[in-house]
C-alpha cells in the first residue's frame, strides 16, 4: 500500500513543505521512505516508519533542516510494541516518571507545534531517561 505524507520542514527560518512517499513491501515487509531534500531524491529502508523517520531526520540534520511533525519531537518515542505490530507508525508523547498511556499515542507524521522539535541523538537520550524515570 502506497501513502503519501506532507510534512512541514524549517531550513534557514523559512518554512516549506516536504512530501514523503511511503510503501510497505509485499516480499520482505519492510518500509520503503521517498522524498526530495533540496532537489536530490532520497530512499530510506527500514523495519517501521519510525526508524524511516529517523534516517531521513539523520539525513536532513546534515542540511540542517529540521523536520516538523510528532516523530521530530523530543518526547515522543514509540514503545517496542508500537514498532513491531504498528509498523511505527504511532508514538506516546512522555513525560518524566509518567507511564505511558493510550490517550499519549500520536501519529509520527501529524504535527503539533506545542511539541518541541530534536535531534534524533536528542531524542534518544530524552527516551533513555524517560526509561530510567519509571
């Protein structure tokens, strides 16, 4: 199945808007990730959307370009679950000694602006201590 996603990115202070083409595979069931970052197209292969995410982040990050959507912000991570029977298309949204819960569970690829935006390596660090918090 074919998706196409449209998310907002923030290079030099200007906003654009990138447009991500997705398939999951029938042969090996692994995410196929497509997009155009300053006119070179891109693929990313991965075993959930998010891990996608993460690759084309890690890829734009060297541009700096920063991705605007849910799978961008540093407390949102998706649990091992999320990512091996939801394809990583969900995450919770964390807070500090807080358990997950279902009403935290964001799409990666929607956008709320009340959310802060990190790095991938940020990110990490914010879910492994988010773990250490419990």
């Amino acid at each position: 199945m074919e998706e196409f996603f449209h998310i907002q990115i923030k290079q030099n202070d200007k906003i654009e808007v990138l447009e991500l083409n997705s398939f999951i595979s029938d042969e090996d069931e692994l995410i196929y990730l497509q997009t155009q970052l300053n006119s070179k197209t891109y693929g990313f292969v991965a075993d959930n959307y998010f891990e996608a995410l993460q690759k084309l982040r890690l890829e734009a990050e060297k541009k700096d370009i920063q991705l605007l959507c849910n799978g961008a912000a540093l407390n949102v991570y998706p649990s091992p679950m999320m990512l091996t029977m939801g394809e990583g298309r969900k995450a919770y949204k964390l807070t500090y000694g807080v358990p997950a819960k279902k009403l935290d569970i964001l799409d990666i690829f929607e956008y709320d602006p009340a959310l802060k935006m990190a790095t991938v390596d940020e990110q990490s660090d914010f879910y492994e201590k988010w773990l250490e918090s419990l």
